[in-house]
C-alpha cells in the first residue's frame, strides 16, 4: 500500500482546533502530523491548498434497503454515495426485509460489505423481527459485529424499553430509539401547521415526538443510556438539554434537513420534501440550530432514507416517508452551519466525527492524531456547486436539487485509499 501526504490543508481536530499543515497517512493509519513534511518514497501526494481536512465523517443513521428493496438501494450503491458524500463510515439501519434481527443475516450482510470503498457497519434489530413484542438475541447479535441496536422506523414498545436499555447497557451497546408515539401521529404526513392546511394534508402533531422523547428520557434515568434519533422539535431540543444538565445518559441527534429547512418550504404537495419526522416550523429550526452549537446535540446524521421514484410520485398522501442525505450532508453542514457563523468548522468536526464515533465504540476514529485510522474528509468549503438531478446512489429523492452549496468533497480517504476524489 502506498502512502499519501496530504499537503497545506487546514487540518481541523474537534478537540485541538484548526492549524495549518501536512498530514502523512501510511498502513491504514496517520503517521505524521506537522507543520510541513516531505513526502517518503513511493508515496503520492495530494495538495490540499484552500482545503478543509477533517477526521472522516461518520454518518450514524443510513439506511441501506439490502435485503429487500435492492431498487431503491444495495450495499454497494450506499457505499459509493458515501464515498462521493465524504462519508467515511456508516451505520446502516436494521429496517430491512427481513429485518437485521439475527445474527447468521448480520454475519452474512458484514461479508457482503467487506471491500467496499467505505467501513459499512450495522445496527441490529432490538426485538424479533422489529415487531416490538420480543428482545432479539441482543449478546448473539453483538457477537456477529453489531455495533448498536434500534427498532428505527419504529419506537421501541414502552413494556421492553427498560429491559432493553438495561441489556444494551450490560453488553456495552448503544440503543438508539425513533421516538414517536405513533398513535399521536395517526395518519398524519407532514407537520401539523399552516403547510399541511394549505395543501389540505393530514398533520402529524408535535407531541407525537416530545411525548416520545419525554418517556425515553425518563426511562433512561431509571434503566440506562438512550440515544434519541433525528430530533426535529423545540420541545425536543430542550428536554435533552435538561436532561444533560441533570446528568441523565441520553445523547441525541438531528439531520441537515432540520437545520436547512422548514415546513414553510414546501410550496406544492412534493413527497421530495415527506420524511419522519417531518420537517417543522421555523422557531423549532431555530432550536435544533441552537442546540448544535450550545453542545446540547451530539451528532448530526443523514437519515439517509432512499426510495424508487415511482414510489415518491404518488404525493404526500401515498408516497413513503424518507428522503436520501449521503450526498449532500457535508456541503449542508459547511453552507447552513460553517459559512453562516452558526458552527466552528472544530464543532462541525465533533458533531460529524468525534462524536459519532465515541457513540459507536470506534475508538480509533473522529481525530486527527498519529495512530488514528487513516480515514479523511477533504472538504470544498470555496467551490459553489447545484445539487444534481442525478446522485451516485440508486435513488435522487431529495428536496435539495438545484440548490447551490459549498464544501463540497474534494477527497474521501478511507484506510488511507482514496475512495472518491471530487471535481476540482
């Protein structure tokens, strides 16, 4: 394996900070750090001038369809939309078909991933068949490679919950729950509000994630840690923050389009813009822009949701929840929160690498330091360019077409191999 220096980049250390300088990554790992070195024999070199050099980002909320809906996503295809997105590792959803509940699946779909151009790792199902009635073999599941568990696109059931938080917990595991209460939701489709009277679409009412999110809180005072999936409320936002002050083990994320976006931004009835849970108003935008930079969330995740066109064109009414975020993840992040003064480029570097990796036990990632893994994100943050009709994964559901962005990849460094190498 040949080495690569990476030169004159702004290398940027979510606990260091930001300095100017080479980094010198060899067998898989950094080797060097420091202000100006000379590249080794057989060792190629990237100039990394005007760049952003982050530790990789990992992206702790992907859903990659396989098994089971291969058309809208395979393993491979997230991988490669990774890769493209500077996406360096991900933890892939157990919302399958089958669901990821056992651990020979898991052991099988781990071979699948082996070689492809980013480290897929998978969360497993925490009950049977994510059905919500049984625990699933949680020790057996960690012993196949899991590195959490989560019934997403389900709330894990009020009767399992404690047991289940204290069975992650024994086994060192984090349990990461979607909390909604799904009676509150009802058939509701988008946010409960002025969008939904407009286009005369069924709401989804706020309390059905607050309430949600109130009992998983409460529950992990009690049983132990939680973590809480894609918040997109005020409510949300300040009850994990009360919770942090009081010293609770609950973390908690959110994604781009909550940050980006709100339901004032959905012009027409387009299910490019239907996710869960749905996009809210402004003041809740505000919050979750809040609670990035106070610390109060942890991690910020794609929920990279894809789907068949055909799907997605039959309107918020009959279309699936989800839209794709791999792509788009790192320029949202640089555009929205960097380049509007919202986020230190260090925070950023927390919130899409330290942080998810301490969430997943990966101990070797989320910083620039020698010995680290060599997994790298070389970020645009100077060249403007449209998010494109067409994407490397198999779907283009995405309410952010045609909107121009900055911090764009520029190199995606995965085990010191360059996996993609964007446009310069």
């Amino acid at each position: 394996m040949r080495s690569l220096l990476i030169k004159n980049g702004l290398l940027i250390d979510p606990v260091a900070g930001p300095s100017r300088g080479d980094l010198l990554l060899a067998r898989g790992r950094i080797a060097r750090r420091a202000a100006r070195l000379s590249a080794p024999p057989a060792c190629d070199t990237f100039d990394a001038s005007g760049l952003w050099v982050f530790p990789g980002f990992i992206d702790a909320h992907v859903h990659a369809r396989e098994p089971g809906a291969e058309a809208a996503e395979t393993l491979a295809s997230a991988a490669g939309a990774a890769a493209a997105g500077g996406i360096t590792s991900a933890l892939l959803m157990p919302n399958t078909s089958p669901a990821i509940d056992s651990p020979a699946l898991l052991r099988r779909l781990r071979r699948r991933a082996e070689g492809l151009p980013v480290n897929l790792f998978f969360a497993a199902a925490a009950t049977r068949g994510r059905a919500g009635r049984a625990a699933a073999d949680l020790a057996g599941l960690k012993r196949a490679g899991a590195l959490a568990f989560t019934d997403d696109g389900g709330c894990l059931p009020a009767g399992l919950l404690d047991g289940l938080l204290r069975r992650a917990a024994a086994l060192g595991l984090p349990l990461l729950d979607h909390a909604e209460d799904f009676a509150r939701a009802g058939r509701g489709v988008i946010n409960s509000g002025r969008a939904a009277r407009r286009l005369g679409l069924p709401g989804i009412p706020p309390e059905a994630e607050s309430l949600a999110v109130l009992r998983d809180i409460l529950a992990a005072a009690a049983a132990g840690p939680v973590h809480l999936q894609h918040l997109s409320l005020a409510a949300s936002v300040a009850a994990l923050r009360e919770a942090r002050r009081l010293g609770w083990p609950v973390t908690g994320e959110t994604c781009p389009h909550y940050f980006a976006l709100s339901d004032a931004d959905i012009r027409r009835d387009d299910a490019d813009y239907k996710m869960k849970p749905p996009l809210r108003s402004q003041a809740d935008r505000e919050a979750v822009l809040a609670g990035l930079a106070d610390g109060t969330i942890d991690l910020i995740a794609s929920d990279h949701a894809p789907h068949e066109a055909r799907l997605k064109a039959g309107g918020f009414r009959r279309a699936p929840f989800g839209i794709i975020g791999l792509e788009t993840l790192a320029p949202l992040c640089v555009t929205e929160l960097v380049l509007k003064r919202r986020l230190t480029p260090q925070r950023l570097a927390a919130l899409a690498s330290l942080n998810p990796a301490r969430l997943l036990g990966l101990r070797r990632k989320g910083r620039l330091l020698p010995g680290y893994d060599a997994d790298i994100t070389v970020l645009d943050p100077r060249r403007a360019r449209r998010v494109p009709e067409r994407f490397v994964s198999r779907s283009s559901n995405s309410p952010f077409c045609g909107r121009v962005l900055r911090g764009w990849p520029a190199l995606t460094v995965v085990g010191g191999l360059v996996a993609a190498r964007g446009a310069q």
